[in-house]
C-alpha cells in the first residue's frame, strides 16, 4: 500500500463513516472526498465548486453531489448561492473556538476517565497508533501524520466506551482541523504534538489526575494560541470580521 492509500484508509478510519447517516453511499462518498480536501487545504477558500465537475469525476449524477454540498453546508465549510455558485468558506475563527471548547470539555472527561479506570490495557491501540505517527512525523508526512492524529484521539474515546462522541464532535471540527493543518508546517509543531501525546498517555497510566489535565488542556488549546501567526501569515482564509 502506497503513502497515499494509507492516508485515505486512515482518513476513513477516523471519520468512522463514509458520511453523515442520512446520506446515501454516493453522496455519503462524495462528502468525504469534499471534506476531506477541504480540511487538508487541497480546497482552498473562496475555490469555486462546479457540480457538474464533482459529478463527472465522481461518476454519479448531480443529485447526490446536491445531497453532500448541503451537509457541507450545515458544517460551514461551503456556501451555495442560488442560479450562482458554490464556494468553499473562509476559516470561521469563532466557530473553531466554539468547537474547540465543546472538544476540551469532553476529552478532559474521557482522559479523567481512562485515568481512573486504572487499565493500561485500554491504551495499547492509542500507544501504537503514536508510534506510527512518530514515523510520520520523522518524514514530514503532514497527510498521514494528521490522519493518525485523529485516529488517536479516536482511540481514547473508544477506550472510554464512548466513540460515538468523537463524531459528534467531528462532524463539526472543519474549522479548526484547518486551522490546525495550517498550523502543522510550523517548526517543531510536529514534535509538541507528539511530545504532549507521550505525555497524555503516561498521565493516565500513573492516574495523575492533575496531570492530566494540564497535558490535555496545553495539547489542545496550542493552536487557537497561534492563531495571529496564522492569521498573519495567511490573511486571504480568513473573514474580515475574524478577530485574533
């Protein structure tokens, strides 16, 4: 399996499903391909979406590329104007704080949780899955290294009994997950990720409670941090309403 399939097999892993649940196969495939490099930033904001493009090289008729532009739409992530055009979003730098609120309060609940339930056992997939994202990170591979960071978090989740979460979660992170994509290149973001990783997973093994949190806490609020150097270095992402 080439880097590329790998990438897509994880990518798919991690969203759990092809789609959201009321959409058919060739809609719900069409949304995951859409979102998919949507939040990788290969879909940039303000790119025109052309349906009977998307159709053809999805080989399906319009109606269910209709269907996955309108979920893309309820995540804020493409606005259609009617008789016009469809394009992709700016970065809603308010909705990614939203989102990543909801995310801390609950993931700081599923570490305390696995803290307490004193069984390593729970954390062996989330252990091999750093180990794979470390050999991602040593070769700068930002598609596969983002694909494995979901899936760890994903594998908390599971080991608390509550995946379903994860996707609830999800299904409205397109904000953020591009700001963190874009947030990735920076020197050394690689290692702090994984760096606090480690350090997440060794807080719950020895039940430190007070560890945990601060790990948690650092680890998922170091990107709405650096959201003015985002923001600075690529101002044409963002609304003009959008505020640091």
């Amino acid at each position: 399996m080439n880097v590329s399939s790998l990438s897509e097999v994880l990518v798919k892993a991690s969203d759990g499903l092809t789609g959201p649940v009321q959409l058919n196969a060739a809609a719900g495939r069409v949304y995951s391909k859409l979102r998919t490099l949507i939040i990788s930033m290969d879909l940039q904001p303000d790119t025109v979406l052309s349906r009977a493009d998307i159709a053809k090289e999805h080989g399906v008729s319009q109606s269910p590329v209709r269907e996955a532009i309108q979920e893309l739409e309820k995540e804020g992530l493409v606005v259609s104007y009617p008789q016009s055009k469809t394009l992709v979003t700016r970065i809603d730098v308010n909705h990614a704080r939203e989102t990543q609120f909801l995310r801390l309060s609950v993931e700081l609940e599923v570490a305390r949780t696995l803290a307490t339930a004193g069984n390593p056992d729970l954390l062996l997939p989330s252990s091999r899955l750093l180990r794979m994202q470390k050999m991602a990170g040593e070769d700068r591979d930002i598609a596969e290294f983002t694909a494995l960071d979901r899936l760890f978090h994903l594998s908390l989740f599971q080991a608390a009994g509550v995946p379903s979460l994860w996707h609830l979660i999800s299904g409205r992170s397109g904000h953020i997950d591009r700001l963190r994509r874009l947030n990735l290149p920076d020197p050394g973001k690689m290692t702090d990720v994984l760096d606090k990783h480690e350090k997440i997973l060794t807080a719950i093994r020895e039940g430190d409670l007070q560890g945990v949190e601060s790990h948690v806490r650092a680890h998922l609020t170091g990107t709405l941090a650096s959201v003015p150097t985002i923001m600075k270095l690529h101002p044409r992402y963002f609304g003009e309403t959008d505020t640091v």
